[in-house]
C-alpha cells in the first residue's frame, strides 16, 4: 500500500476568522492544491501528475450549515 500526506486542519482561526478571510490563507491552499510531482518531487517521485494532497476542513460549524461554511471559503 503506497502512503501519501493528507491534511487535515481547523478552518476557523487558520482559513478565516468569523466572516474574514486570513491574509494570505488562499496564497496557501493554492500552494498545497499543486500536484504533489509539483510540491513534493522527491518524497513521491511515483505521484501521478494530476496527483494532490488531499484536504479536509474542519470546524465545529461557527452558527451555519456546512454548505454555507463551504461556499464561503
């Protein structure tokens, strides 16, 4: 079985705060939103070129609905 990375991180306080997007938060998913063959050349020299890191966003709802927390990230 072949190994990857994931991340796994809270949304409120690390992506946004309250209503407010954190400065540079979408510079960073951007980044991690590459290619590992991009990211990580060396560590997964066998990733498929279309390959990502996968993400998972966690949060404990903030007061709304997943959907909506989702659509405003």
């Amino acid at each position: 079985m072949r190994k990857i990375p994931a991340i796994f991180t809270d949304i409120d306080g690390v992506l946004v705060r309250g209503k407010w997007k954190i400065p540079r938060s979408d510079d960073a998913l951007k980044y991690i939103r590459q290619p590992l063959s991009t990211i990580l050349p060396d560590a997964f020299p066998d990733a498929k070129p279309d390959e990502k890191l996968p993400i998972v966003g966690l949060t404990n709802g903030g007061g709304c609905l997943e959907e909506d927390k989702a659509m405003s990230i």
